[in-house]
C-alpha cells in the first residue's frame, strides 16, 4: 500500500515497526528514539550528518552513503533487525520513558517553585 502521508508516530509505535528510514532530522530521530525503533539515515544537510553518524556510534542506527548499492542497503537493514541491535533500540525506550517520567516530575517541581516564590 502507498500513501502520501501517513501519521509518522503510530507508525514508530507500531509493534511490527522495527527500522525507519530518515533524513535524520530532529524530530523523527527523537521519535523513532522513544519508540525504539532502529534507524537507517539518509542524511542530506550536514547536521542530519552528525546526528546519522552519532546514531551510528551509539548502536541505534547506521549510516547509508551516497553512492551505495542496493546490495548494501539490504546488509545494512538486515543488520539492524539483528538481536544485538534491536536491543540497542529497546534499552533507549527505557531510558527515554524514564527521562519523560523525570521531565514531568521535574516540571511540577518549578511549577510549584514560582508558584511559592514568585
């Protein structure tokens, strides 16, 4: 099935979803990070660069160059549906909900701060 657009969350939160291909912009990082999701970037400016090779160097993702075959695509996805680096991708799902958790609670704090002090 092809569509134009689809709602890129549910498609990261779904349980079947297990490597996202992007440009390796910001956002849909951030996103495939919560929802543990392995990455493949396809990087076109030069930060998206440094975000692909820093998913690269953590173990959530990999780095698809200009000018690679399609021989090597298929290496490369099939590398990160490997057990290794799925579990890679689940370990930052717990550390992004704890961080969100924290976050949260972090806020009511300074929320109840200015309330208090001003």
């Amino acid at each position: 099935m092809l569509r134009s657009w689809v709602p890129q969350t549910l498609v990261l939160n779904h349980p079947k979803t297990k490597v996202f291909f992007t440009h390796c912009g910001a956002n849909g990082v951030i996103e495939a990070l919560y929802f543990g999701v392995a990455m493949l970037g396809f990087p076109q400016m030069y930060e998206q660069t440094a975000v692909a090779y820093r998913l690269q160097q953590t173990g959530n993702g990999d780095v698809f160059r200009k000018g690679g075959t399609p021989e090597e695509l298929l290496q490369t996805t099939l590398k990160l549906l490997e057990p290794e680096a799925q579990e890679k991708t689940t370990w930052m799902r717990k550390v992004m909900e704890f961080e969100e958790v924290r976050g949260q609670q972090g806020m009511q704090h300074w929320i109840r701060y200015v309330a208090r002090f001003g």
